[in-house]
C-alpha cells in the first residue's frame, strides 16, 4: 500500500510508522529511518525494557517517554504539517503513541484503515491486540475523515459506528502477474505440487493440511511462511511428513517464481469470524500466478469462484485438488490471470483516491 501511495504523482511523501521494536545494539537513537526511495520512507520506533526504579532504569524510562517528541521534531523536519499531512492508521496499534501523534498533528485528515478483525480473536483467554482493537475501532471511527475495511463484515460493523466506510479488497502486485503455462506436472510427468503461501496462524487449518498430506503421500505438499502467534511445535506432525516441505520466511520478490512451482494453490483457513472477515492477499497473488486455487469458504472468494475451487472438508478438498489439475488449460490459466489484471493495487488506489479526497476538504 505505502509503495503504491508513493507512486502516486498526487501524494509527495509517504512515512510509514511502525509499532515499537527493541533494538538489536545496546545504545541506538531511539528512531531508526530506512529511506526506500524519495518519497517513502519506513521509521522504527526503539524502546528498551525497564526493569527497577534505580537511577539508571529511571533515565531509560524517561528516554523511552521522549520517543514520540523526538520522533515529532523528526516529521516536522520531513516537512509535514497539519496542512498537508493525513494520518493513515491502521489499528490496532499502541494506544500512547496513535494519541501522541493524534495530539501533535490535530489538523490532520486521518483516514482508518482495518484489514482484519481484530475482535475476533479467540476470546479464551487474554489478548492484548483484541482488546485494543475493541477499544480503538471505535474511538477511530469518530474521529476519520474515512474508514476504509476488506471485507463485507467489517462494512457492516463500520457503517453501524461511522455511516460511510469504503470497501477496498486486499489487491496484487503487479510483479506477481504471469504468463499463461502449462501446469508443471504435467509438463515434468510427476505427482502434483500443492502450495500453501503467508503465516501459519490460528487461522491455519493445519489438521486439514496433514490430512491431504497423509491421504495423498504422492502429491508434494510445500509451506512457504513463518509460524505467527501458535507454538512452533503446533506444526510438526504436519512438516515431519516425508512429502511435506517447510520452507519457513521465503523473501517476497522470490514469491512469484515459488507459486510457478506450484500446480495448485491452497487456501486451507478455518471457517471461523476472523476468517469470514479478512481479504486473504494470498488469494490475488495466487489467482496472479494462473495457477488453479483450492479455499476453504472465506471472505472475498465467492466473487471468484469462476476462477477457483472451493471445499470444506478433507475429503472435498482432495476431491477438488484433483478436479482442479483434470480441467485446467492453459487458456483457463490465463483468464485467472486477466481477472487479477483488475485487482491490483494500481487499480485499488484509483478507485479509492477519489473517495478519500472529497472526504478531506481543502
């Protein structure tokens, strides 16, 4: 998103603010800025733990308060100011530092932008980004120029808080746009190669995953994406499978080239609120690839289901994995591809843009 804003002949710099992190080295000024070109720059925020009230753990409290002041003078120093600044939130975020810079830039258009939701996290047992997200969806709604959310479900809980949300899906990169191809399989004469690409979380259905792994042990199972929010060990009967691969992190720009490896893409996440209420990226960079798409029912695929397959349950999906590789050409493969034409962020941002300036007056 903050690429595509930078592009924009329209917009003169983007600065993205990320949440506070602890710095690796012991002493380090306490903003770290990343320039990625002329116009977007990326700022972390540095903290460190305080632990006692002794003189020195006082001074680092008091250095850790100045964080917010200094990253100020630092904005300021970037040229933006309440006239020609808008605030692009995306909650939940520590409440301290959105309220600062709330304070600091109280002239700004701010515009909340919500991709999932966040309250429907596993209500069980304590759940700090829940809470938050409770808290400051509401509290951000009074005060937006605009709302912009991803999904059906969360245009309806704004529009009963706000009025006038936007819906704006999760889009493509245009790098991953394809070429039309042959599936690999049948091109090397070889079992199926089925991929799973993004985080492994409490989303994840990693019971369904070991179940087509282990009911189909000729086909190729491969998990490219780090483990996120469930304990590492949560996956191992799953990546000790002999015909599973577990890449772990892989770089995003080697994303495109994995997907072309792949002869089905798999979206394998549990039917539950925080599913029903997301735009899975993944979808849009799958259906970039021309590869044949197997999902769960979630948010965002019906609107596509000319173009993927859907299942629910083990049996479906494997049912459907082998539907999926039976029928699709060359020619399917390229109307997946110029359905994702229309869904990139270059064509988001233009519908969005309009919508959003006449919200913010002069």
């Amino acid at each position: 998103m903050a690429e595509h804003l930078a592009r924009r002949p329209e917009v003169g710099r983007v600065v993205c603010l990320f949440p506070p992190i602890m710095p690796v080295r012991r002493y380090a000024f306490p903003v770290r800025a990343q320039g990625i070109n002329t116009k977007l720059i990326l700022l972390h925020c540095l903290i460190r733990a305080v632990s006692t009230d002794r003189a020195p753990f006082r001074l680092r409290r008091w250095v850790n308060a100045q964080i917010i002041p200094v990253l100020h003078l630092f904005l300021r120093g970037l040229g933006l100011r309440g006239d020609n600044t808008v605030l692009w939130i995306f909650p939940p975020l520590p409440a301290p530092h959105i309220d600062s810079l709330l304070r600091r830039f109280p002239d700004c258009p701010v515009i909340t932008q919500v991709v999932d939701n966040f309250m429907a996290r596993d209500a069980k047992e304590r759940d700090t980004l829940r809470d938050l997200a409770v808290e400051q969806y509401r509290a951000l709604s009074k005060i937006s120029s605009s709302v912009v959310v991803g999904s059906r479900v969360m245009h309806e809980y704004f529009s009963g808080l706000q009025g006038q949300p936007i819906l704006m899906e999760n889009a493509v990169d245009s790098r991953f746009i394809a070429e039309a191809s042959e599936l690999p399989c049948r091109a090397r004469g070889a079992a199926p190669r089925l991929g799973y690409v993004g985080f492994i979380t409490e989303r994840t259905d990693i019971g369904l995953l070991e179940c087509i792994a282990r009911s189909r042990p000729d086909w190729h199972l491969v998990l490219a994406g780090a483990v996120h929010g469930i304990l590492p060990e949560s996956i191992q009967p799953l990546v000790s499978l002999p015909n599973v691969e577990y890449l772990g992190h892989v770089v995003y720009d080697e994303l495109p080239g994995l997907m072309a490896s792949f002869d089905v893409c798999l979206i394998p996440h549990k039917d539950t609120p925080l599913s029903r209420s997301m735009s899975p990226l993944k979808f849009f960079q799958y259906l970039g690839s021309g590869r044949p798409i197997v999902s769960t029912p979630v948010a965002g695929v019906d609107r596509f289901r000319d173009h993927c397959f859907i299942a629910t349950t083990c049996a479906e999906f494997i049912s459907q994995i082998e539907v999926a590789i039976r029928v699709t050409t060359t020619e399917a493969s390229k109307q997946r591809i110029e359905a994702a034409r229309t869904e990139t962020w270059e064509a988001r941002l233009s519908d969005l843009w309009p919508k959003v300036q006449q919200r913010f007056g002069r």
